[in-house]
C-alpha cells in the first residue's frame, strides 16, 4: 500500500494544465519551455519560462498572445497570470 499522501488538484488547476501541456510544442520548438507554478483559488496563475525563454526578447508577448488568451479562452474562472523570474 502507498502511504504517500496525495494531492487533489483543483478544476482550474487540472484545465489550466491541460492548456499549457497543448501549448508545449510550440514552445519547445524554440528551445524553451514553461513551469506551472501555481494556481491560487481565484484564477491567477505563476509560470516560470525555462530554457531559451528566460533569455528571449519576445517572452512578454509570449506570456500574453499565447498563454494569455489561451488560458482566457479555455479556462473557466481563470483570472491572471504572470511570470516568474527563474
């Protein structure tokens, strides 16, 4: 038996998953990546980009055309998000 405890995710934390790991390739594809960080209850939520996004000039517009909308678009009750500094 495990006896490790687990941890329920809440719905907006398993959506907003979903929608980053969809939005994953693209990202890869130049060399970066993103990190959820968290996801508090009333919708806002921390990344943390990774690989050659920490350096990119474009990261902002990435953060709001990309990720932004997404998440805007197919996340129920999702409020903000911002980056984290790596």
């Amino acid at each position: 038996m495990n006896d490790e405890p687990t941890m329920t995710k809440s719905p907006i934390q398993s959506e907003v998953e979903r929608v980053l790991d969809a939005m994953r390739p693209v990202i890869q594809e130049d060399g970066g990546d993103i990190e959820l960080v968290s996801v508090d209850e009333a919708g806002n939520v921390k990344i943390r980009f990774q690989g050659a996004c920490v350096s990119c000039p474009s990261r902002a517009m990435t953060l709001q055309s990309l990720i932004e909308r997404n998440l805007r678009e197919y996340v129920p009750g999702f409020a903000s998000v911002t980056a984290e500094e790596a």
